[in-house]
C-alpha cells in the first residue's frame, strides 16, 4: 500500500530508533579514541531521540507511533511497531514513564505481540497479521527491562507456544 516514495518521505520509528543508538556508539567510539568533541555527530543522538519522543508519541495512547507518513505535510500513523516499541525501551529513548507505558499499553493478541497492530484489511500477511519471533523476544527484553514480569511471561509463552505448535 506504500510505495517507495512513500517510505522515503516517511519517519519510522523503529529506523529512527536505531539511528539514534548508532550516533551514540559513534560518540563513544569518538570518546575512546580521543576525537574532538565538535564533531557534527555530536548530539545527534539526542537530538534523534527528542524528534521520536515530540513527533511519534501518542499520549493517548500511551505508546509510539509506527510511523509518520504523507509528504509534505505528514500525518501520524495510529499503528504500532512492536520492533520499533521495544527497541525504544532497549535503547533508553522513552523515558522510564513511557518505557511502562509502552510495555502495559501496547495492543498484544493471543498469539503474543503483532509485529503491527492493527491489522489492515486486503494487505496481504507479511508484517500485517504476523507475531514474529525475533520481535518478540525483542519485545521480552524489553518487559524485562521495565520488570513487567506479566508482560514478559505473556511473550515468553508466545515463544514457546510457537515452537511447540509450528515447529
């Protein structure tokens, strides 16, 4: 339903998420190196990491936003990314108060955490109506992070359960 274009002119969160961790080992490879501190990577991360937390948070929804989409003037997308919500938390971009948000908030369905929530209609299954498994071990660490022990024992069974019955 997108098109190159369209992912181009988008902000996703999980993408922006890593960005934001790779400018911050940049910085601390520049720290035991030794090099200047002006570098133009300096503060890229936080800076990156703010953009996520003012332009993708959905206080009303106590978790983050998949993506912003549209152009030139964007609009918020109200689906989640479970990759992209628990790499926030992994990564120390939400603060400790939406890292539980997130966690406690996020929409989670029998089979464990979606890879995207809600599911689009006539979009064929790939992200769409899928719990992956890497991204929900993903999505463990990131409820052990926050020691939400429920949350946690939810995706560790998800895991299992997927073993057991799918092989």
């Amino acid at each position: 339903w997108m098109q190159p274009k369209d992912i181009y002119e988008s902000m996703c969160l999980g993408t922006n998420v890593v960005f934001a961790r790779a400018f911050e080992i940049v910085e601390e490879m520049a720290d035991e190196l030794g090099v200047e501190e002006d570098s133009m990577f300096d503060g890229m991360d936080e800076t990156i990491k703010n953009s996520i937390n003012k332009n993708l948070w959905l206080p009303e929804q106590g978790y983050y936003s998949g993506y912003l989409y549209g152009g030139i003037y964007p609009i918020q997308s109200r689906a989640t990314d479970a990759l992209g919500q628990s790499l926030s938390i992994i990564f120390d971009v939400a603060t400790d108060e939406m890292a539980h948000s997130v966690i406690s908030r996020t929409p989670v369905v029998p089979f464990g955490t979606p890879s995207v929530y809600p599911q689009m209609p006539d979009i064929k299954p790939y992200h769409n109506d899928a719990v992956w498994p890497f991204v929900q071990s993903y999505w463990n660490l990131a409820a052990r992070e926050v020691e939400n022990i429920d949350a946690f024992n939810a995706g560790f069974g998800a895991l299992c359960r997927a073993a057991a019955l799918f092989g």
